[in-house]
C-alpha cells in the first residue's frame, strides 16, 4: 500500500513567492525520481503544503509509471511499524521491503526525535535507498540541524539532497488558495471576503481552509449572502484570537529583544543603523501583520511620519530580496509573531 492521498496533487497546489521553490524542487523530483535532488528535505511550519507537496510527489510518479513502489508514511507510524517488525521477528523483512522501494516519503521526522534504534535503522535504510537511487522525500517542522534528538550524522544526511523552506503564503497567494478551495468546493466566494479572510490569518493555510470551511457551512445553513460583515460574524472567535496575537506593542517587543537592542529606540531618533534597520523592520511588520493604518504606525514609533512608514515598508521588502540575513530574520520574526 502506498498510502498516498489522491487530492493534493501540484494541481491543487496553488504556487507563491513563499512556496515556489519548494514547488520547484518537487516538480523536479518528480520528473527525475532519484537522481535530481536526494533526499529531497522540505521544512517550515505547521500548515503550510509541506505534506501536500509530498504526495504531490508520489501522485506524479505514479501517474507516470503506475508501477512504481511508492510508500508514504508519518514517522510515527513508521517507528510503530519498525517496533513491531522487531517483536514479531520480522525485522529482515520490514527491512527488505522499505528498502525496495522507488520512493520513501516520511513526514514530519522530527518525532524521530530521542527514538534511537529507529534512527539506527533508518540511518541503514535511507544509505541503502540513497545507494541504489531511490527517491527519499522527507519534511520537518524545522531546519534539520535544529531538529534536536536525532543523530548528527543523520542530520547531516539529511542535507545531501536539498533542503528548502516553505514560509507562510504572503497576502495574494492566501487570497489565491481561498478562491482555488471555494471553486473546488463549488462555492461563490466574492474576491473581496476572500481578501478579507486572507488579510486576518495570516499564518497558515490549514487555518485558511478552517475558516473557508466555516463560512461556506454558514451560508449553507442560513442562506445569507456572503458578505464582509457575515464573514466577520461567522468566523469571530478565530479573528478575535488572530487580533489578540499580533498589536504593534508586541511586534516592537519581539523585534527588540531578537536584534537585542532598546525597546524605546523602536520610538527613539536615533538613526544608528544598528536600531535604525530593526525599527523599519518592526513597522514592516506591522504593516503587514496588523491592520492599522501607515499614520497609526508611525504615531505608534515615535510619531513618524505616514511616508517614513512606507518607505520603510519598501526598503525592507528590497532587502528581503538582496539580503539572505534579513530575509531569514524577517520569516523568524513572522513566525514568532503570529504562531
Ligand atoms: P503541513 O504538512 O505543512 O503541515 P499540509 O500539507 O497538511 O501542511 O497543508 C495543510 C492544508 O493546506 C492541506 O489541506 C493542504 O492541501 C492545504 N494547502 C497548503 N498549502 C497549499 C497550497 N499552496 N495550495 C493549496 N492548498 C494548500
Ligand atoms: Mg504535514
């Protein structure tokens, strides 16, 4: 049995600046099982596609070549299964069989962590499955070297292949998968509450789907016309726990202590760089995880001007481009915030 879920293929699967080359890899894997990126390490936080990407994987592999063995498994499931394998005697076998495989999908490998004979094991299968070019597709809630309780030199393994984040989907790819997941369940969602949904959860698409879920349900039952105000009511407890989560004060707290500096320079003059990149990077922030206006923002760093905010907001989204160090803090920062 392979286990795979026929619904999440690369053509549900819509594509964003935050998940395009996860995409890109797992297309490529797919078209070249084994031989163009192995093992193929997909990691970020929880909801964002990285399960999806994976059968999408196995999906096509088995679309070209029905034959192929494919097996997907959660890792849990995997180390309950190798458990078992032993008391049963049947470890060879447990052994044989994984190791015949074209392509090996385990998820969520961090629950690896602490289990030792299963990373022993593993460590053996996976040089077997790399050896003789069978695909190894693996995901995580974090970086591999980060991944704490699991052996080095399988961290290290881990990372012969490539190794790529998905970070959460920016605004337009969120309003894109409500639009994709309302058609798909026939639903007539207006552009305009897509955005407003997508413009409130910003941290994950299965929390996007949840409330897609919800208004669609409501609608059903009530019969009402989808409108901002009637997704505002339907979905009031999750909005109310996604405004609690991120206000400004808490932005420019976070922001402070990550690059270690004053908290009062987040308003000070100061032009020092060494505070003067952080603070644009708070109101970027806030820009884009909070709904106050660009005045509300500048009143609340110190009383700066509307235009300071957005040239701020431009400047940094520059060096989110040219800059690996800020780019990496700012996805840091954005998961803080709003997980
Ligand atoms: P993860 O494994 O990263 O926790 P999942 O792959 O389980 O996340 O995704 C959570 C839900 O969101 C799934 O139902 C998945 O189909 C959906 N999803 C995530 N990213 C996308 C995307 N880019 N396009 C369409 N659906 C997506
Ligand atoms: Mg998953």
């Amino acid at each position: 049995r392979s286990n795979l879920r026929e619904n999440y293929t690369f053509d549900n699967f819509v594509e964003g600046k935050s998940n395009q080359l996860a995409r890109a890899a797992a297309t490529q894997v797919a078209d070249n099982p084994g031989t163009a990126f192995n093992p193929l390490f997909l990691y970020g936080s929880t909801g964002l596609g990285k399960t999806h990407l994976m059968h999408a994987v196995g999906n096509e592999i088995r679309e070209r070549n029905p034959d192929a063995k494919v097996v997907y498994m959660h890792s849990e499931r995997f180390v309950q299964d190798m458990v078992k394998a032993i008391q049963t005697n049947s470890i060879e076998e447990w052994k044989r069989h994984y190791r015949s495989v074209d392509a090996l999908l385990i998820d969520d490998i961090q629950f690896f962590a602490g289990k030792e004979r299963s990373q022993e094991e593993f460590f053996h299968t996976f040089n077997a499955l790399l050896e003789g070019n069978h695909q190894v597709i693996l995901t995580s809630d974090r970086y591999p070297k980060e991944i704490e309780g699991v052996e080095e030199r399988l961290k290290s393994r881990f990372g012969w292949g490539l190794t790529i984040i998905i970070e959460p989907p920016e605004l337009e790819t969120r309003v894109a998968i409500l639009m994709k997941k309302a058609q798909e369940s026939n639903f007539d969602l207006p552009h305009e509450v897509a955005f407003f949904i997508a413009k409130r959860l910003r941290s994950n698409v299965r929390d996007l789907e949840g409330a897609l879920n919800r208004v669609i349900a409501n609608a059903n039952f009530t019969g009402k016309a989808v409108t901002i105000d009637f997704a505002k009511e339907a979905l009031r407890d999750m909005l109310a726990l996604q405004e609690k989560l991120v206000t400004i004060d808490n932005i420019q707290k976070t922001v402070a202590e990550y690059y270690k500096i004053k908290l009062v320079d987040m308003s000070s003059k100061s032009r020092s760089r060494s505070v003067a990149r952080p603070r644009q990077i708070a109101m970027a922030l806030a820009k884009e995880l909070t709904n106050h206006s660009l005045p509300e923002i500048g009143a609340a760093f110190g009383g700066r001007d509307h235009t300071t905010v957005l040239h701020a907001c431009r400047k940094v989204n520059d060096l989110r481009e040219e800059n690996h160090d800020i780019k990496e803090d700012f996805s840091n920062l954005v998961r803080t915030l709003s997980s």
